[in-house]
C-alpha cells in the first residue's frame, strides 16, 4: 500500500517528536514511525505492581525558569502548560573517598559548601564556576540561532560565542585544572560525569561545563508523571496540530531518486512517499536505512569512526517506606569511592562492580505518583560496557537472549552486588525492598536499537562535539537527522535539535522550490 504525506519522521524519540510538533506547526503533514510500541524513547517509564519506574531521566534543567533550556523548548513546542514541574532541592549528595559534598539549588550556597570543604581554594573554585555559566550562555546562544535557522561559519562561531569554543577544544579536566590545581577538588567539582558516560579526563569540557552551570544557574526540575509525561504532552500537541504517530511500526529504508529520499518502507510492506525526511534513528543506522551505495565514501567513514557511548546496568526498587527521606539522603546520591575518575571508570570497563561508581536516584518525593503514599521507588544505574560479562551471559548470541538462563543469573549477580552497595550506603534499604527489576545493555538495545546500547549517543569526547557532531543535514537533500547523534545528548538538546532539523528541513525545501 502506497500512502502520501508532506513529512515522515523516523523515530518518536524526543528529537523526533520535537521535529514532528514544529513540522506539524506550520501546517505540513507529518507522520511519525516508531518501532517501540510507545513513543518517547529512553525517556518513559514501566510499571511493575503498584510502582511506576523511570527510564532514563534524573532532572532537567530550567523547568518554568525563563533562561533555563526547559522553558524556552517547552513553550516553543506548545507543552509547557500541560505539564506540572517540581524543583529538586538538594540536587544531589556525592560521596567520594576524599570528600561528602551536597549540591543545593542555590548556586551560591552550593558555592559555598564547595569552599567550606576545600578553604584554601576559594578563588579557581568560582573562576572556574564563572567559566562554566559563560560556557553554558555561549551553548544556549548557539542553539537559540541555530532553531531559529540562523546557521554560523566556523569562524562566525569563534565571534558569536568565544567562550564556547575555547572549550569545544578541552575536555572538562583541561578546563578545570586551569583554575584548580587539586585533583581532589575537581573530582568534588565533576560527580555529573555519571550523567555522561566519560570521566573528565575523556569527556567535551563544553557539554559537561554547561550541563553543571544551567542546573546550578536555572535549577534542577522533574515533571509529574516523569519523561512519559513530555513524551505524552509532545504526541498530544502533535495530533492536535494534525500529525499523526504509528508505534509498532519499524521503518526499514529509504527510497532515493537522484540523491533525494522519495519514499519510507516500513517492515509491514508499507510505503509512505514524501518530500522531507527527518530521522531520529542513530546514525550508524542511516547507513542501512540509505543504503551505503548512496552515501560518499568520507560520510560513512565519519559516521563509522565515532565510537557508541556506553550503555547502562540499572536495578529497580520498589519499596514500602521512603529509606531515602528516612536518611535525610536528596533526590540522587552519587557514590564513588575510589576518589579518582579516571580508575573509576577503567572499573567500568572491567565489569568491577565492587568499584564503579554508582548512582542511586529517589523518585517518590519528585513524583508521588510513582508509588503508594509512604512507599518508595529507587534506582540504581551505572554505566556498562556491552560484551561485559561475556555479553550478559549470552556469549554473543542476544536474538533470544530474555530466554537464555544464564543472562537471568548474570543480570541477578550483579544487580545483587549493587544492592548490597547501596544497602551499606542506606540504613534500612534492604528490608523495605517489595520489588525489583533489572534492566542490561541488551534492554537498552532491545527497547531502542542504539548500537551496543548506547545511552547518550556517540561518545562525549570532545572530537565527537560542536564542528566534530555530525550535523543535521546529510548527503540526502532532503533528509536530516535529529537527536543525540547530532551532539545533542540529553532531553533539552534533543528537543532542540528536533526543532532545529525541522526548520533546517522547511528552509532547504523553501530554497530548493525557489530554485525551480
């Protein structure tokens, strides 16, 4: 069966929903394909007994605060009004080897706490606090021009937002040990690597920095009913724009004429012709959709040098009484006790689960909808590479692998490792357990078709960052890519580069009309 639309969207991620809404806005006819059976991506949720669980999402940065990336991405899509956004305040707790330091949503105070654990290094602990809040106004800058379709030279990037692309050359180490000296501080000043999958010495200093300032500056916020909800309020605003979504529906490739996408086939048989294309689908996975005949040789190179992230391990707990709130503990409680990232993180790639660093977030306080009043939902994430522990028990062989025996004792191993980690870091935690369940880089894969599993997209090196991200136009006139592959990790950036490959889309198609 042949259908016809103005515009098909490959993945109801948030950066193909964002695409799809501002598409949809200007009154193109949109349709969405998404081969999960619900949209949203990694940003949803599941239930298990009377306990909802989130996904992916911690915090975002902003929520109604004017300036932070929330506000702004939620009101030019239409979805601020229909969501409910609660500030967190303490950020978070980080416990190390050589310091406990809790992040307030005051940026001052956390300042503060900040000097009060290390006295002697008051002045590079705000330049460098000030160089990342320039860093952050720089990015929000750079995505502002680019949604609004306001696309700069190289060297027009270097006058419109200096700040940005000093750091674009760094990673976060190199740019906090030019302010401070003392590994220490700067492992108190960088726990949010675990929301990034490198540690610093590895990681862009421009997504990093920025990521820490905007929190700091604009507040760490969650919305009621978690990432789901935006997902939902995103479908929602779509439809009533006249667009349309069909989960459950795997786009298979796309048909060309002359170096331009004619048509999408689905793996039903269906065929939807359009004129502009937008794929939220990761990049590794335009190659199959296009085909690599069609593609220049320098592009599919591009495309295959950039190594995925690494994927995630994560247990979930429903409990019947709030431990965290009992222990006085914030919504997440960063435990790295080794005191150094660096070896941190090669126990990442080892499989020490005795050693990675670990991240336990408390969702019941932010969302009491997520379980009965007095109960509890924690979850316990860390980064996971996706052959460790000879691929999850599989060796290799992961099409059936929920049926495999041994996956089920490895994945049960190692989930009972962390909850005993976490049981000696919060009295009470294990005796209140009701619920648990445990997801691997194989549900990561199962769930999104990100390469290996990859939780953020590409690798967060700075190589893989600004002029090095892969951009949202591509060797097909008419399509573009959306969402983390373009250096858009995260929820706010996705949505941005959703609504920037949209607009990128309609003016090259207005240029393109004009031409004829």
């Amino acid at each position: 069966m042949v259908e016809h639309a103005d515009a098909v969207v490959i993945g109801a991620g948030f950066g193909g929903l964002a695409a799809a809404v501002t598409l949809a806005g200007t009154g193109v006819r949109t349709v969405v394909f998404e081969q999960h059976s619900a949209p949203g991506g990694y940003a949803t949720s599941f239930e298990s007994g009377p306990y909802r669980f989130e996904t992916a999402l911690h915090a975002l940065n902003g929520g109604p605060t004017p300036g932070g990336g929330a506000d702004e991405v939620f009101r030019a899509l239409g979805i601020a009004d229909r969501l409910t956004m609660r500030r967190i305040d303490p950020h978070f707790l980080f416990r190390s080897a050589g310091a406990e330091i809790m992040a307030y949503a005051d940026p001052y105070r956390h300042e503060a706490h900040l000097i009060h654990a290390f006295p002697g290094q008051a002045i590079g602990i705000r330049s460098y606090l000030d160089e990342a809040l320039a860093v952050y106004r720089d990015t929000r800058r750079f995505q502002t021009d680019m949604v609004a379709g306001l696309v700069p030279s190289p060297p027009e990037m270097a006058v419109r937002y200096p700040v940005m692309v000093r750091a674009l050359a760094e990673t976060w180490e190199q740019m906090m040990a030019r302010h401070v000296a003392d590994p220490a501080v700067r492992e108190a000043l960088s726990p949010l690597w675990n929301f990034i999958g490198l540690p610093p010495s590895q990681c862009s200093a421009v997504g990093a920095a920025a990521m820490c300032a905007a929190y700091q500056e604009y507040g760490m916020w969650f919305p009621e009913g978690g990432a789901k909800a935006i997902g939902d309020a995103l479908v929602r605003e779509l439809v009533k724009r006249g667009g349309e979504i069909r989960c459950g529906q795997l786009v298979t490739g796309l048909d060309l004429d002359d170096s331009r996408a004619i048509a999408a086939t689905t793996a039903d048989g269906g065929r939807v012709e359009a004129d502009l294309f937008i794929s939220n689908a990761s990049a590794p996975a335009l190659l199959e959709l296009v085909g690599r005949d069609a593609l220049p040789a320098d592009y599919i190179a591009r495309i295959e040098r950039v190594e995925p992230s690494l994927s995630t391990f994560a247990v979930y707990l429903g409990l019947d009484r709030d431990v965290f709130a009992e222990n006085g503990l914030p919504h997440d409680l960063f435990i790295d006790r080794m005191g150094d990232s660096d070896r941190s993180f090669q126990a990442v790639l080892e499989g020490d689960w005795a050693n990675v660093p670990l991240t336990a977030t408390d969702y019941a306080r932010i969302d009491p909808g997520c379980a009965p009043a007095g109960h509890g939902v924690v979850v316990i994430s860390v980064w996971a590479k996706w052959d460790a522990e000879d691929t999850w028990g599989t060796g290799g062989r992961v099409a059936d692998y929920q049926d495999q025996p041994q996956y089920r004792r490895v994945k049960e191993r190692v989930a009972d490792m962390l909850v005993d980690r976490l049981a000696n870091e919060v009295p009470g935690l294990r005796d209140a357990i009701r619920t648990r369940e445990v997801s691997t880089p194989l549900t990561n894969f199962r769930y999104t078709r990100n390469p290996k599993g990859a939780s953020v997209g590409p690798e967060n090196t700075p190589a893989n960052t600004g002029t090095g991200a892969l951009t949202a136009a591509t060797p097909v006139r008419n399509l573009f890519l959306a969402g983390a592959w373009t250096g858009a990790a995260g929820m706010n950036p996705a949505l941005s580069s959703g609504m920037a490959a949209a607009l990128q889309g309609l003016s090259a198609q207005s240029a393109a009309s004009s031409r004829t």
